[in-house]
C-alpha cells in the first residue's frame, strides 16, 4: 500500500460515521495496525466479487458502495440472500486455516472501495489482537439471525409484510434522509428479490402505498415520505 493509499485508508478506516461491527473496540495503535496491512480496492458495480466454489483468500471490509450476497438455484434463479453496507466485512473464511471454500458469492451493486486483507496476514493479526476473532464471530451471528428470521418470515408472514419489512430495513441501513424523505437505491426487481415476492407483486404493493402517500417510486429506487406511515400500514 502506498503512502497516498494508507492515508485513505485510515481517513475512513477511522473516522466515526464509519460503524465497523469489526473495528469494534480496537485500541487506536490496533486499529493502525489492522489497516497497515490492508490494501485498498476499487470495487464497481456488477462486479462478482466473490465466486460461490471458489478458495476463500481474502478478507474484505466495504468502505463504500453497496453489495450483496446471492446464490443461484438449480433453475438459474439469482436470489439475493442478504445486503453488505459500509463497515461490513465478508470472505471471512479465509480467516481459517486450510483450503476453505466460499458458498455463496458476493456481487457489488453500487461502485465503491473495500480494505482487503490476505487471509494468513489477517490470521496472524487476530492472534495478536483477539477482539478481531470475537467481531468476526459476532458478525457471524448477526448474519445467522438475519438468516433466521428470513426463513420464518417466509413460512409466517405475508408478502406485505415482508416488503414492507424490507422496505423498512433498507431505509435505516442504506436510506439517505433528504429534505422530502428517505432516499433509497433499489430497483424493484431488487426489492422484490429482498423481500422474497414475485416482481409483480412488489410493483402492485409500491403503487398501492404510493396512491396512499407512503412512498414515492423513482427512476431506479424509491423516496419513503413517511417510516411512520409505512409503520403504520396493516399488512
């Protein structure tokens, strides 16, 4: 890593707004040292990051940009499985000692940039600094619970309710907050993937809590006017 690159990193590695379930509770000469030894990468949209059956060999904490995790199923289908916002880390895998190998794969949907850290050097960094081991294993955990409380919302809850759920996640976690609302990124059909209903019950839901006020639908996102409302909607 270059002189211009490590200032980078550590700018954002560092500052607050940045929240890094990994960076949590690292002492400030710990923290230098973590980002030292990354190197930073320019990552674009669409780019597959992470190929599901490939050798996991790198750690990486997204800086900026949005990504997402998918698999694909025997049909072709592309599901998307769950969102990686700013200060989330993935490939953690290669964390493990031996040959270990990715499930599923990692695609950016918004250009961005990512420390990225070998997976021997960031193992021998976490002896040192155990901390890094337990954020690892509470990421972990929190991707776990996310995971369940997918799979009983499929077999509980309504399509509304999921995309509304959805709809409220998103604005908290990648939602900018404007003048008229929350300001959201997503395309339907996204949406729709997120919240496990079909594009056409998704678009039928947005016009719906549109006609109601609720929401506002853009040109490759969508504008929350009020999370109240959305709240408040009976689904």
């Amino acid at each position: 890593m270059g002189p211009a690159d490590m200032i980078a990193a550590k700018q954002v590695a560092l500052r607050p707004e940045l929240k890094s379930l990994f960076l949590e509770g690292l002492a400030p000469p710990e923290l230098e040292e973590l980002v030292a030894a990354a190197k930073v990468r320019r990552l674009f949209a669409k780019h597959v990051i992470l190929h599901a059956g490939d050798v996991a060999t790198q750690v990486y904490m997204l800086r900026s940009g949005r990504a997402q995790y998918f698999g694909v199923s025997d049909e072709g289908e592309k599901i998307i499985l769950h969102w990686i916002q700013p200060g989330d880390v993935f490939g953690i895998l290669a964390l493990l000692p031996g040959l270990r190998y990715h499930l599923i794969s990692v695609e950016m949907v918004k250009d961005g940039s990512a420390l990225a850290w070998d997976g021997d050097t960031l193992r021998g960094l976490a002896i040192r600094i155990p901390r890094l081991f337990q954020n690892v294993v509470e990421r972990m955990n929190s991707l776990l619970t996310r995971m369940y409380y997918i799979h009983m919302s499929l077999s509980s809850k309504s399509a509304a309710h999921r995309l509304k759920q959805a709809v409220l996640d998103l604005s908290y976690g990648v939602g900018r907050v404007g003048s008229h609302g929350v300001e959201i990124d997503i395309t339907n059909e996204e949406l729709a993937n997120m919240a496990h209903v079909t594009l056409f019950t998704a678009s039928r839901f947005l016009s719906a809590w549109q006609r109601r006020g609720v929401l506002q639908k853009r040109r490759g996102g969508i504008l929350l006017r009020s999370v109240d409302r959305l709240l408040a909607l009976e689904v």
